[in-house]
C-alpha cells in the first residue's frame, strides 16, 4: 500500500472553516509535495476565503514553517496567528506583491488560489517568481479559467495563463535555439526547471543553473562531458 494521503484524509478532519478544492488536487498534491512533509518552509497563498486552507498547510509542513496568506478582503485579517501572516491586498497589485515578498519572502513554495483572472496570475507570477528559492515550486490552481473570456481567457486566447505557460516551455528551451532572430535565449531558462500541466493546474519548478545544459557520454566507465548540444547551429544532425 502507497503512503497515506494527507490531503485526502484532512478532507475528514476540517473544523468550522471551510475549504474547496477540486477533487483531484488532492491526489496531485500528495504526489508533488512529498518531499516537502514535515520540512521547516516559507510558504505563500494567495486567496484564502474561508481560510480552510489555513490548517491544511499549518498541518503538513514543519513546526517552524512560516505561512503568509493573502486577500483582498480585509476580515481575511482575523483569521491570522501563531506562524500565519496575512496581507490585505490585490494580487495584480505590483507594489503590493513587492511589499509583501520584502517583509516575507523568499518563498519555498508558492501557491495561487487566488481570483483566477488572467492578468492577476500572470502578474503574480512574474513579481513573485524572483522571490521564490531554489528549488522551489510555484504552483497556479484553477487554470480552467484560462479558457473563460469572462476571466480575461479562451481557447488559444494569447492573453490566457495556460497560453503563457506553453510559452514558458518554449522559453525555457531556448538554451538550443537554431534561430536567434525569432527565438533568442532567454534568461529565464537559467532559473525554470520545469512546467507542469495538470487538469485546471500548472506547477512550475526553479532550479538555479550556473552553467548550461551538457551531455554526458561513458564507455568502459570513462566520462566524457559535452556542451555541444547548446553550442552548435545550423545542425543536420544531432551526433
């Protein structure tokens, strides 16, 4: 048998503030934020509501984590207390955003349940992502607004979150760009491990990389090491 799921059994253990998650979240939390259970982190949520998410997190980390939450409405404030910070503030506010990582961050993790418009995740993100530590993870919940116009989105709508995320993979690759004119690099692939699409959710891992991508070749244990693949253009082959 598999490792109980936390997420799953805090959903039979909730008191009096409520939380909603999709269903699924729970599994690909279990999945994702194993190797962080009972590590000592700076956490960052956007959107708290009814503050069920308050406990779930203060559970599941170490007893030294440092949780800091954000709302827009200001009785949010209340529900602040041992190890919990709770800003008053709009997510697409700039200043805002900066304020809050100066007094708090950097971040291990950062999480945006937050009002789901397209420029409110994607301004978020590119303030935040600065702030977030090596190794972290920044995750973005409800993606599937991404695909209402209501929300600012729509099927393939250039403005959309998930639209910026497919180009972040685009970024991200650029350390072996054959076409510097249309796709130059681009800093953040220094910094951007990977992009992950889950069902209404993309979670992006930072990886701080001092030097560029190499290959490595072994024959009869010998180790050869090669930078090749990013420094080569106008290939025909790939050997």
């Amino acid at each position: 048998m598999g490792e109980e799921n936390y997420f799953r059994d805090y959903m039979h253990r909730t008191d009096d503030l409520m939380i909603n998650k999709m269903d699924h979240y729970l599994d690909v939390y279990h999945r994702v934020m194993a190797p962080w259970k009972n590590k000592d982190i700076r956490f960052l949520e956007i959107g708290i509501w009814k503050g069920g998410s308050i406990n779930l997190w203060k559970g599941f980390f170490g007893p030294e984590t440092q949780l800091t939450f954000l709302d827009i409405n200001p009785e949010c404030k209340a529900l602040e207390g041992p190890r919990v910070s709770i800003e008053i503030g709009d997510q697409a506010d700039r200043d805002f955003l900066r304020k809050v990582a100066k007094n708090h961050g950097p971040f291990d993790i950062i999480v945006d349940d937050g009002g789901h418009k397209m420029h409110q995740q994607k301004i978020s993100f590119t303030e935040l992502w600065a702030h977030l530590s090596d190794g972290g993870m920044y995750i973005v919940e409800d993606t599937h607004s991404s695909y209402w116009p209501g929300f600012g989105g729509g099927f393939r709508d250039k403005n959309s979150f998930i639209e910026f995320a497919k180009d972040l993979v685009d970024r991200f690759h650029s350390w072996y760009t054959d076409q510097d004119d249309i796709f130059p690099f681009h800093p953040i692939a220094k910094e951007l491990a990977s992009v992950q699409f889950y069902d209404s959710m993309v979670i992006f891992e930072k990886s701080i990389k001092q030097e560029p991508p190499k290959t490595v070749t072994s024959t009869n244990g010998t180790i050869k090491e090669s930078r090749k693949v990013v420094e080569m253009r106008g290939r025909k082959s790939i050997f």
